[in-house]
C-alpha cells in the first residue's frame, strides 16, 4: 500500500510517499481534515504559514491518535520573509501555533514575494539569509528536514554555492502537462527530493479530455492517474483534500503506468488555465509562471 512507502532524504530521514496538502483548507476545519487522513493510514501532513491554518493542522496532530513520533509534519516559512531574523521569528511562531515542539520539515515557500513571483530580483542573498536560519532551526533540533519550494535550478544552485546543509527537499508544481523534467533531473542529481503539490492541477486534470481517457484505460479516476504519475517521477505526492472519500481513493493507487504512457503524459499540451486557481500563487494575484 502506498501509505506505507517512504523515500529515504540526503540525511537519512524517511519521508511518506504521498501525504496531505491542506492549501485551502479553512483553519476551522484543518484539524478534523488531519484527523481523517490520519485515521486512512496517512502520515505525511503539509501545510504552510500562509494558509492561515497551522493551528487547526496542530491540533489535528496533536487530537489524531497516533504517536507524534510517527508523523511527518511540514511547513513552510511565508515568501515576503527574507531576513535571518524574521525568518527564524516565524519557525518558532509556527511551533507555538501548532502546539509541537518540533517540525518534521520546515521550507521556504517560494524564492521571490509572492508579489515578486518570477520577476527581475531573485532575492538570492535574502534566500541565503533564510537559509541560515533554517539551518540553525535544524541544529537545535526544531526542524529535522531543511527545503524550498518553487525554486528554479538557479535559485538552487544560489544556495549549494554557501550552505552548510544541502536543501532535502524541493517542492514544486508538477502534474500531467507540467513536468519540468531539466529541473526534475537536477534535483535528483543532487539528491534532492521533489514534492509535487497540486498533483492533480489544481482539480483542472479532472476535465481534461486526454488525461480521462488514459484514466479509463488502466480503470482508475483521473486524480488516481495524476497521483500514480507524480509517484512514478520519483516525486512525493500532496493532493490537496478534506474529504474522506477523496483521501481513500487518492491512496489507491498500486498499478503502474506503462512506460510508453507515461511519455505520452510527459508530453501532453500544457493545461493553460486554472480557473479559480490562475493565480500563482492566490496569495499575490499573480498569474502562473
């Protein structure tokens, strides 16, 4: 069973196959969703400082029933945080949210403000500075796994450059008709873990024509297609879900995609529109890069 299955991170630490996004997920609700998916066999819970729901994912945490130990909880420190000081502020300030006196993983939610998403200023000294912080957080043992999220091979390659501790992990937007492979591959090559979140485009797979087609021929839901592919990239899996129903059957994904198919789903024409979602992220109103 996929819930089971872990990758092993550059410093030894397991990391859950497929776990919990809660992007979306009203802080009222959060822990109840937590709760659910802990009760299916999840243990890997994601959410972030600017999802304004990190106490309702603590709780969930903290009320499930299962031993802490056994748990994978990350967060993410907000994008406009670009000084050693605010940054280290905020890991604590999430701790003390989420009622938990460690952070399973803690990364930097995107490498520029969201309202600078993309543009000219890379933010590259700023995102050292970040850096550092995560990288005192981890040697006081408040966060076991240091990352990013969104950052380009470049962004990347800003850091490797100084750090004392590799980036683990790097968490970026890949489904069907968004896979960066060049990144992808650079991520591997310096044994860096990717997540994928919104693995299944932000619900936009669900109405696409040729992904529901490939579905239908291995006899599985278009969001089981686009997990199943994420997973076969090597990547960790976080659909986004507060339904039972949608976190029992996002688990159930033990078949394999044909080598042959999984290139024709590398290859497929790039979903151009999120609907409601076109914002990259909603948090600036800035349109997807």
């Amino acid at each position: 069973m996929i819930l089971n299955e872990t990758y092993p991170l550059a410093n030894g630490v397991q990391v859950p196959k497929l776990g919990l996004g809660t992007w979306f997920i009203d802080d009222a609700e959060a822990a109840e969703a937590v709760r659910e998916a802990v009760k299916r066999g999840y243990r890997l819970i994601d959410t972030a400082q600017a999802y304004g729901n990190e106490r309702g994912v603590g709780e969930g945490v903290r009320t499930c029933g299962v031993r802490r130990e056994e748990l994978f909880v990350a967060s993410k420190i907000a994008a406009e945080l670009k000084t050693y000081e605010d940054a280290a502020k905020s890991i604590d300030e999430t701790l003390e949210r989420m009622g938990l006196g460690y952070l399973d993983q803690m990364i930097i939610h995107s490498p520029q403000p969201w309202s600078e998403f993309r543009v000219e200023k890379r933010y590259f000294e700023e995102n050292k500075e970040v850096w550092r912080a995560l990288e005192d957080a981890r040697a006081a043992g408040k966060v076991k796994v240091i990352g990013v999220s969104n950052f380009l091979q470049d962004d990347l390659e800003n850091l490797l450059s100084s750090c004392r501790v590799m980036p683990m992990v790097n968490q970026i937007l890949l489904h069907i008709t968004n896979t960066d492979s060049a990144l992808v591959d650079f991520c591997k090559a310096q044994g860096i873990q990717v997540e994928a979140y919104s693995p299944i485009a932000h619900g936009e797979a669900l109405k696409n024509p040729a992904i529901v087609k490939m579905a239908e021929k291995y006899g599985v839901s278009a969001a089981q297609l686009c997990i199943r592919y994420v997973l076969q990239l090597g990547a960790v899996a976080l659909p986004k879900t507060a339904d039972p129903a949608h976190m029992e059957s996002n688990a159930d994904v033990d078949f394999a995609i044909s080598e042959e198919d999984m290139e024709t789903l590398k290859n497929m024409e790039r979903i151009a529109n999120y609907g409601e979602f076109s914002a990259f992220p909603v948090f600036s109103g800035k349109p997807l890069a």
